[in-house]
C-alpha cells in the first residue's frame, strides 16, 4: 500500500507544487485548506506523516498539532512555514514536530525530509498491550476486548479504562481522571467522571469489580 501524506497549506500554489512532486515519489497525497479541514479529515481517515503550514487562516498549525498530541494521534508532523526564527522552531517541536521546513524551500529537501521522518517513524516499536489476565486493551488499534470479545467502548470509556489500567493500583482523582480521559477539551464536570465508570463497570462484567470508588479519594484499578 502506498504512503499517505496529508499536505494541510491554504495557499492553492504550494499544495499543488508538493502534491505533484510527491505524486512522482509514488506516495498518495491528500489536500486540506485549512486546520480545521484536516482535523476532520483525521477523524476518519489514517495518514502516515502530515505536511503542515503554520500561519493559516483560524486556527494555527501549531494549534493543530498541539490538539493532535492532547487527543493521542502521533502521526509525523513536518511543519512548513516561513516562520523560521529559533522561537519559532522551539515551539514547532514543543508542539510535537517531528522537523521544520522554512519557505521558500526546495523541493529536493522536501523530498529528502519526508523520507527521512517516514523511515524514523517505521523504527518506533509499537505500544505493547496491556493485559490483566483475559482483559486485552490494544493502544493502537484502540480496542479493549475479554477473551477474545471486543467490548463496545466509546472514546472516553476507553481512555478511563487504559488510564486505570495502565496504572493498576494507583488512585487517580475525579480531576486527574478527567484530564487524562477528556484531555482537557472539554468543560465537563466531575460527576460526569462517576456516570462514565459506572457504565464502565457495567460493560466489563466480572472485570467491573476491579474498578473500586475509594471515597474521599477517587478510582483506582485493583
């Protein structure tokens, strides 16, 4: 299967140079506008690097990838950008670059960097499973399963579970828990922490015991 790159840029000229020139490196190349485009683009789509403008129209590309990494995707980023003081790269990487490209750039270099970051991409092991008897939660494909029999999760049951989990035995508070599980993009309130669990509970049966309330404290996997 072909590499797919995303090249996110709101000017027409640049997504069509690059999209040409990686077209004839034999990748599959995927357009976006806008921040905002591509983000809903990733909701349904797997690409293995993104080609990121910084100064676009609502919302940034340092937004972007900074949102990316809060919510878990660590698809390679390569910022292109004629933003190019030291500033400007710091906050590029702080933000979850993985390299920073300054316009006017060449194409030969654009070439070589994408290259580059695919190959390191492909050298970074996957996340183990994490396994508690027949209890299988699978960080990358984003599946919980007992015995073999997938559990029907949502989003956010499943990032309670993992953060519960993945720490056994410790206690996490009802804000820890919501900053871990919600990523802090949503206002929601600490309440909302108990519903989640008590579905939970419900949905991994025998194993919903493990999941103990210590009052006063919090939740914890035990």
């Amino acid at each position: 299967m072909k590499t797919k790159i995303l090249i996110i840029d709101d000017e027409p000229d640049i997504r069509e140079i690059l999209q040409f020139n990686l077209e004839n490196e034999g990748y599959e190349i995927s357009l976006a506008d806008s921040a905002e485009t591509a983000l809903k683009m990733l909701d349904s789509q797997h690409f293995d690097l993104l080609l990121l403008d910084v100064m676009m129209g609502g919302m940034s590309g340092f937004k972007m990838a900074d949102k990316m990494r809060k919510d878990g995707n660590l698809t390679p980023i390569i910022f292109i950008t004629a933003k190019n003081t030291e500033n400007d790269m710091l906050t590029g990487f702080s933000t979850g670059a993985d390299d920073f490209i300054r316009k006017p750039f060449s194409i030969r270099e654009v070439i070589a960097r994408v290259k580059s970051v695919l190959r390191r991409a492909e050298k970074i092991e996957q996340k183990p499973p994490i396994v508690f008897e027949k209890l299988v939660i699978d960080l990358e494909a984003k599946t919980a399963s007992i015995d073999g029999a997938l559990l029907d999760l949502t989003k956010t049951e499943f990032n309670i579970l993992t953060v519960l989990v993945e720490k056994a035995g410790r206690t996490f508070t009802r804000e820890e828990i919501l900053d871990r599980a919600w990523n802090g993009d949503s206002i929601v309130l600490e309440r909302t922490v108990d519903v989640h669990i008590a579905r939970l509970r419900k949905k991994l049966g025998g194993y919903g015991e493990h999941i103990e309330n210590r009052t006063g404290y919090g939740y914890r996997f035990k």
